[in-house]
C-alpha cells in the first residue's frame, strides 16, 4: 500500500521525476518524460504495478522500516535517507542527474556504523503497471524490454530473479558504497553509457548549488522559498521550458471520491503565475524559456488559447480512464489525458498578459512577438469578455460569468494598454482604455452584493468564491475599498475551515446539488489560504497575515513540500503532488511579508 502523499520525496532531471517514500520505496516514475507512461505506478496501484525498494532487510511478513531521518543535502534536490537498526545506521542517497544521455534514476547505499543487511527489490512494470517486460541479462547488464521501452538496470551487488521481480541481498559496513541505476532508453537503440554514480552525484550537486546561488531573496523565510523554487525548476521541462503542474496523475483530492485529474501537463495559469515569481526571484533564464515556450505553444492560433498544452506544445490531451488501477487509496478513476483542455476560460487570457507585462517591465529582452501576441489576445477578449465560461477551477457543470474571470479580462487589458502607453507596442489606445472601463463597470454592478459587502462567484450568485480575494493583489481596486475588504471578511467567514484554511468555493448549495459538476467533496486549497494571508498584508492585518502564513508553512512536510490541498477532517495532505500552485503563492506571500517588516523573531 502505498504511503501518505506526504511521505513522498521528489527527486528529478527537469525532464522526469520520481516519488520516493520514507520506507525507501520509488512508487512513481514516468520514463523518460513528466507525461509519458509509468515505469512505477505503486502509489496508484498495488506493489504489481511496479515499485523499488531499497531498504534494511525485513521479514517477509513484516512492513518495510521507515527511514529514521531524511533531507535533502544542501539546497539541492538530492534526497538522504537514514535508518537506524539493531545492527547499525545505514544511508541510501537518491537522485537523477540532470540530464545528459539516457534518464537515470541513482540510488547509493552507504554503511555508517554496524553491519547492515540490505535488499533491493525491483519490480518494473510498464504502460502505468499494465505491461510485464521480458527481463534479461545483455552483455553482464540485466534490461526490462516491452514494446518502445527499455529499462537497463546496473549494479556491482549480486542480483537474482524471484517472482517477477529483481533482488540483491547484500551487507555494508562503515565505508562501503554500493550504487543501483536504471536508465531508460528506446528498445530499438543501443544500450545506454555505463552509469558513473559518484561522479553523476558530485555534478548533480554542483548543479543545484549554481542554480541555487542566482535567488535575489535572502529574508527570513530563505529555506522555505529556496526549497520553493527548487520544486518548480524541478517541474519545468529543461528541453522546452514548459512548466507542469505537478508530476503526478490522479491523486485525489478527496479520498475515496472521484476528483482525480492528471496535472502533467502545462497550464497557461499555473505557468504563467510561476513566471512572476521566478522572475522576482531572480531567474531570468526560466522566465525566458517559459515565454519562448508560450509563443511556439499559440503559434497561428492565438484567438483559440487552450487553458493547458502539452510540455512540448502539444494541444491534444484526450482523456482516458486507466480501468486496471484501483487508484490511491481506492480513489478512482485514475485518469491520463485532460478534457479539460478545452474548455472556455477567460482569466487565462489575463495571467499570461501580466506574465508577459512583468517581464517586460523586469527587463526581460524584447520580444516584438510577444508583443503581438498580447495585442491579438486583447482583439480576442474584446468580442467575447462578456461571455460565461468554465473558470479558474474548470468546473464541469454550466458555464456562467465568473467574477475572477471578468476581473483577468480586465487585467489583460490594462496591462496591455500600459505595453502602448511605454512606446513599446501600437494599438487602439482610447479603445481600449473604454473597454477597460466598461469591464470594471460591469463587474462592479453584476458581481457584488451590496446587502452583504462583497463580490460573489458568478454574477447573480449568492456563492463566494476564494478567486476573489486576487481583485487587490491585481490593481482591480485599492486594497482599502470597503468592498475589497468586505470581501476578504466574506471569505474568512464563509469559506474558513476550523483551521482557518481557505475553501475554493462551496461545493454544495443548501443541499446535494454540486455547483462544480462532481460529486464528493474536497479539501481546503492551499493558494487560496497564501491569497488570504497575501490579502491581510495589504489591508494592514500583517501580525494576523503573517500567522496564517505560518501556520500554512506547518502544513508542508518534512521535506518542505506541499500537495494542492489541506483535508482539515483527515489532517493531511492531498491532491497531486508536489503541487506548483501551492509553492508559488508560498513564494509570493513570503516576499510580501518580508517587504512588510511582518515576520516574527
């Protein structure tokens, strides 16, 4: 069975990542791409849809032993795990290099006091835990082949075949290091190079240690925002530069229930938003990378802007159901593929407008495409801003005239009208600065309460809605409008679990009908909690602003990583995971905070 989402590590190349739990088990690795099929697919399965263990031996009725201690070294994304036994401590480093060659996944046991046995059990299984390979020695190496893939397994311990699956048993002492690698490369090639371990663990830590040194923020809250940053680089497709939103698929978020999405793919918001802090941040080469990536992803097509591509560009994302796999927990079904690729949702339009702004105005070279890109998006929205869509959760019921949405179509032109205004583009100023009036007026009238002083999810609807609390932090209104703050009271009171987390939105109205289109519920959002601190900073609420944030901090684990949601009935985490749109608002409340003195010690 697979561990808590939070007892997972991530471990990466920029290209893949894996999912490694405490008792030292890979249960999740998709080779060699974030959306290619699963290599492990244990942690939405069973152990016969793949796994690696690599651990203290242990009886064979027994559970596995969970690491006593494990960190990353440095600020890297180099994971050590430590286990103390009755015959002595044992550590087992595991990493990917970043890549060069075929994807490798390394893992080294080394002896640290006693003599420890120890045993590796691998067992691949391919097409998301589907496919048994044929598994055979080549030339001294042990592979796995089925179909397009292999998978070559290389270590100096002694390994035999049992059930499938492929086992060392083997002893180290104070000193001894022992690697494992698997690399993956199409079957009909030549075998991958021989793996260098130690040479590939000294280069891997040189390279997130360069990386490292480039963040511009040195405040207070350093190790959470470092550790932040090195998640999303980990997220992003070195070859592309798109941006996943997680590595995962179909970890729910409600255990048990039916909200299982498959989050490997690049979403215009989910990028966009984690542009503006790169560059805040000091890394300029992912933000142009990222804008480079947009600009080939629309190309010829801008006026139909899917809400997500694929990490290279690609605009077909079918969905499918994966019928084999009983899902994490029994949370089914496990989906690959997103339909919701498709659907209508006007705030993207806006993120990636003030994505684009922000790195024109933090001097990102000029682009005149971009440009152009922004001004053919405008021409769009210009015709169908005051149509209903889906909205930023992608709701799979009626489509209707979000709030947050009209307000990012504001913000696409706004910041659109700002690129003429600086010289640097062309276009129907005094248009357009009346469009961007007439949105604002019509938000103001259709989407806010007056009995109740606040804006509401959609127009005419009495639901609130946790997007709302960004109408500040995007220039909408002045943070001291009563209704800003009428709103911010709304939500704490309406959408507030008893932990003080943030809810999206109901997803029931006075009784069964879901206002999403799903049944089951879900846990509170962690943005939208990092929005709410955000949004009490602003309005002068720092001590209270800076608690929430806090608590929020508590929440991640003890590797500093955070899944998309808080279940406050469960205490834990859930939702795919690591999560990018929880680890940029972490980033982006951190340097407001810091900017407003409002930390404690």
């Amino acid at each position: 069975m697979a561990g808590l989402i939070e007892d997972y590590a991530l471990i990466g190349d920029m290209q893949t990542a894996a999912l490694v739990c405490r008792d030292g088990t890979v249960d999740w690795l998709c080779l060699p791409r974030f959306d290619s099929h699963a290599v492990f697919a244990g942690l939405l399965g069973t152990e016969e849809h793949g796994f690696w263990r690599l651990g203290p031996a242990h009886a064979a009725d027994a559970e596995p032993p969970v690491a006593a201690r494990r960190r990353y070294r440095g600020d890297s994304l180099i994971l050590e795990s430590e286990w103390d036994t009755p015959r002595g401590t044992v550590r087992v480093t595991d990493f990917m290099p970043p890549r060069d060659g075929a994807p490798q996944l390394i893992r080294i046991v080394e002896g640290v006091s006693g003599r420890v046995p120890m045993r590796s059990a691998l067992r691949m299984r391919f097409s998301y835990g589907r496919v048994v390979p044929w598994v055979h020695k080549h030339e001294g190496r042990t592979v796995a082949v089925a179909g397009p893939d292999s998978v070559w397994f290389d270590t100096t311990a002694e390994t035999y075949g049992k059930s499938l699956t492929t086992y060392a048993d083997f002893t180290v002492a104070p000193g001894d290091r022992i690697a494992f690698t698997i690399s993956w490369e199409p079957s009909h090639k030549q075998p991958p190079a021989l793996p260098e371990p130690e040479q590939s663990l000294d280069a891997t830590e040189d390279f997130w240690r360069e990386w490292v040194e480039q963040c511009t923020y040195h405040g207070p809250y350093r190790e959470a925002v470092v550790r932040s940053l090195i998640t999303l680089k980990a997220l992003t497709y070195a070859p592309t530069g798109g941006i996943v939103a997680a590595p995962t698929t179909s970890l729910p978020e409600d255990i048990g229930g039916v909200r299982n999405w498959d989050y490997r793919y690049t979403w215009l918001r989910d990028a966009a938003i984690t542009l503006s802090s790169l560059l805040r941040t000091g890394y300029r080469d992912e933000a142009r990378a990222w804008r480079e990536w947009l600009l080939r992803a629309v190309a010829g097509d801008p006026e139909n802007l899917q809400i997500m591509y694929g990490i290279a560009g690609e605009r077909e994302l079918g969905e499918a159901e994966l019928d084999w796999l009983p899902g994490y927990e029994n949370s089914g079904p496990v989906r690959v593929g997103n339909g919701a690729a498709h659907q209508l949702q006007l705030d993207v339009y806006g993120e990636v407008t003030e994505a684009l702004h922000l790195a024109h105005m933090t001097g990102l070279a000029r682009n005149d495409y971009a440009s152009l890109l922004q001004l053919k998006l405008i021409r769009y929205l210009e015709q169908h801003w005051d149509e209903p869509d889906e909205g930023i959760w992608e709701v799979r019921g009626p489509r209707r005239h979000f709030v947050h949405s009209k307000v990012m179509a504001w913000v696409a032109v706004d910041r659109t009208i700002k690129l003429i205004e600086s010289g640097d583009a062309d276009g129907p100023l005094e248009k357009w600065r009346d469009l961007r009036d007439d949105i604002h007026r019509d938000v103001c009238e259709k989407g806010y309460d007056k009995e109740r002083n606040t804006f509401t999810q959609s127009y005419g609807s009495k639901e609130l809605d946790a997007s709302l609390l960004l109408i500040p932090q995007m220039g909408f209104l002045p943070p001291d409008d009563k209704r800003v703050i009428g709103t911010i009271e709304a939500i704490q009171r309406e959408l507030s679990t008893e932990d003080g987390f943030i809810l999206r939105y109901p997803t029931t109205s006075g009784g069964d009908e879901n206002l999403d289109g799903l049944p089951g519920d879900e846990g509170a959002f962690l943005a939208c909690s990092f929005w709410m601190a955000d949004d009490l900073a602003m309005i002068g609420r720092v001590d209270e602003a800076r608690k929430l944030f806090e608590k929020l901090l508590a929440l991640r684990n003890d590797l500093g990583l955070l899944a998309e949601e808080w279940d406050p009935r469960l205490k834990r985490q859930v939702g795919n995971f690591p999560q990018a749109f929880s680890h940029v608002p972490l980033i982006d409340t951190a340097l407001r905070l810091t900017a407003s003195g409002a930390y404690g010690g």
